[in-house]
C-alpha cells in the first residue's frame, strides 16, 4: 500500500474521479475558477470604499478596516489550513472555501455595521485557507507544470483583482446606487468557481485506516516542524517577500481610488485607474516565472518589480493626475512581478508538495499579518498629514526591505536544505 509519506506521481494526482488529459483541464480549470475569487471580495471594496464611508459616517481609518480585516484575516486563520487538509482533502477543502466566500460576500447584504464587519471576517478566512492550500495543491496536481501553473494561478489573480476593481463601480449604477447589492453580486462567482470544483469533490475521500486522514491532504508524519522552519533563513526570506509586497499591494488596492478622487477625478474614472492597473499585472503575473527561472542573475526580476513599484509610488506622489497611466502602468507591471514571484518561490524553495503547504502556511500566515498594517497604516498616515506624499514615500521606503528579502528569497536553495 502506497504510504502517505510518499508524493504521488503525477499519473495519480489527478485521483479515480477523472483521468488523462481531461482530467488535467478539469483540475486545472476548478484550481483557477477558485484563484479567480481569491481577491474579489477585498478588490472591489475600494472604489466605492468612499460610498460606504459617506452613508455610514465612518472616519478613514475605519472604512479601512473593511480592507484591512480580511489582510489580517489571511494571516490568523492560514494556521488552521494544514489540520483542516488533514481532515477533509485539499481539493474538498477548497469547494468548503468557495461556498463560506459566497456566505462572507452575502452577509454584507445585510444593514448596518454587523453584517458588514462579520462578512468581511468570514471573507478574510475563507481566502486564508484558500491561499495556503492552493500552491500545494499545485505542486501536487502539477509538479510536472509548476512554473506554468504558478503563472497561471497569480494571473487568476490578478485577473479577479482587475474584473473586481474595474467592475463595481458600474454594478453600483445597475444596484441604483447602492454599494451593498454592488458587492453582493461577488458571491456569484465564488458559487460558480465551487461548481467547477465538484469534479474532484465528488469521490468519496480515502483515508489512512491509522490516522483517519485523507489521503488527498498535507501528510502529518513527516512533515516539517514549524519550529524549523522559524529558525530557516530560506522560509523567513520568502515570508518576508510575500508580507511586504502584500502591504503595499492592499495599500495601494485600498486608498489608490481615494487618491486619485481627492486629485479632481471622478469616481468611474478613479476605478478605472486601479482596473488598468491590474490589467498589466495579469501579464506581468503570468510571464514572469518562466523569466525568472531563466534570468542570471536570478535577483534581477526581484530588481525590477521594486524600481517599477517605487518608481510608480513616486510619481503618484508629485503629479497623479497628469501621467496617471505611466504611473498606474508601472505599478501594474511591478506588483504583478512580484505577486507572481512570492507566490512561486514558496514552491521553489520547497522540495516537495509536503513542504510546500508549511512554507505556504508560514509565509502567507505571517507575511498577510504583517501586510494588515499597509491599509491602515497608510490611511492614518494621509489623516494625520492631510495629504499622500509621506503615505506614498513610506511605501517606499518598505520596497527598500522588499527588495533584500527578494535578493535573499531569490538564492538557489530550498528551505532546512542542510548542505545549502
């Protein structure tokens, strides 16, 4: 009998349910519908984050939250993903997300603060578990089509993030006006990526007669200790990346639209801007991998995604309006790099799909915890200096660490690799 200590070859990993070459479409397919939602929920809060602020009377660093939660979120409940895979699989674990997704987006339909605050948490976590589980479901499916794959996981992304963020504002016109129903209509797609998943959810699981876990699932035995991984140079590195950029990532996602509003532009306007933005990350998203695993020095991809954030960051700060697309198309191009970038190296740093799922939970667990600071932050900053230079500049001066931890992350070696 097959132990679950060993990986399964790629003949298998597509399990009983379907086989072959349609077997690979469906599983891919069902990963990318569900990386499509995975920003959708948080992307389209901010261009109408300055609606909700007017009709429910909530200070900047309020209305904040309702980015800043689900970043938080990410981080605090990314722990509990290994346990859960134990329990129900990585693929049925995954549908679970998408339907808990849909029931976060709905909650929000409700009145008043409650719903709006209890949804958003419901949203954080349910991406949480998504975000760990998906690279080792990749590595698991794909180990064959890694690089491919990781493309095309943070090009689901991105592509979510750009159809949330461009989309909205005209859902408020169709809702006749109201924000709630605009980012109600969210939970549609959440529902649709689930539909897509019930291929691989419908055999009954397999479990280990002495653990009782599900053999489509992150082994226990084995695995690497957390403890160790704390103490690896390699997995701090790629946490770190994944933190920083995910800062100014939400950052950017959340007050982006406000700047642009507070510059004389209008609302459809301002949430084009971040739509087009996103737009070029897809394409940044999608090729950078397979540039990076053929560029020396490997750092250099790293290089240019942080010249292009920073570079786009400062130019927001001195004349937002008048080359906005030259900005915004470099902030698309840099973040999407690099979003693309720490998502892949938490697969090539780690050996196998076992590590892969800690390395995950490590950097998403307490690189997002660190992320939450970034909408916040950044929004207290513009209160307490009435305008967005210093907000933006001090963005910046977090891409200076980005770019260390990115240099460092970049470094040929997997994590407790003993003779790196």
């Amino acid at each position: 009998m097959t132990s679950l200590l060993q990986e399964p070859t790629p003949r298998t990993r597509l399990g009983t349910g379907v086989r072959g070459r349609l077997g690979t479409a469906v599983t891919a397919i069902g990963l990318l519908a569900a990386a499509f939602n995975l920003r959708t929920g948080v992307a389209s809060v901010g261009p109408v984050l300055s609606d909700i602020k007017a009709d429910l009377g909530l200070s900047e660093v309020v209305v904040s939250l309702l980015t800043t939660i689900p970043v938080v979120a990410f981080g605090a409940f990314a722990f509990v993903a290994p346990a859960l895979t134990r329990r129900l699989g990585l693929h049925r674990l995954l549908g679970t997300t998408m339907l808990a997704l849909a029931a976060g987006i709905a909650l929000r339909l409700g009145p008043g603060l409650a719903g709006l605050f209890t949804g958003t948490v419901v949203i954080g976590a349910s991406i949480a578990i998504a975000n760990v589980i998906m690279p080792a479901a990749i590595n698991r499916d794909f180990s064959h089509r890694v690089g491919l794959m990781m493309g095309l996981y943070a090009t689901a992304l991105s592509v979510g993030a750009a159809f949330a963020a461009g989309a909205t504002v005209p859902l408020l016109a169709w809702a006749g006006g109201g924000w709630r129903p605009a980012l109600g209509m969210w939970a549609v797609p959440a529902l649709i990526a689930f539909a897509a998943l019930v291929p691989r959810l419908r055999p009954a699981p397999v479990r280990d007669p002495r653990t009782r876990d599900v053999a489509d699932a992150l082994p226990e035995a084995g695995e690497p200790s957390v403890r160790a991984l704390m103490h690896d140079p390699v997995a701090w590195a790629v946490t770190a990346l994944m933190g920083l950029q995910s800062m100014s990532y939400y950052a950017a996602l959340t007050w982006v639209p406000t700047l642009f509003q507070d510059a004389g532009t209008d609302t459809d306007t301002a949430g084009w801007m971040l739509s087009y933005s996103a737009l070029l990350g897809i394409a940044a998203s999608l090729v950078t991998p397979a540039i990076a695993r053929r560029t020396r020095p490997a750092w250099l991809p790293v290089a240019v995604a942080v010249v292009l954030t920073a570079s786009a960051f400062i130019g927001l700060a001195v004349a937002p309006v008048p080359a906005a697309y030259v900005w915004m198309t470099m902030l698309g191009l840099g973040q999407g790099a690099s979003l693309s970038l720490s998502l892949t190296y938490i697969v090539w740093r780690s050996p196998d799909a076992r590590h892969t799922g800690h390395v995950s939970m490590m950097a998403q667990g307490l690189g997002y915890l660190m992320a939450g600071s970034g909408p916040i932050g950044l929004g207290a900053l513009h209160t307490a200096t009435r305008g967005w230079t210093i907000p933006l500049l001090a963005l910046v001066g977090l891409l200076v660490l980005q770019l260390w931890a990115g240099v460092l992350a970049s470094r040929e070696r997997h994590v407790l690799d003993t003779h790196g």
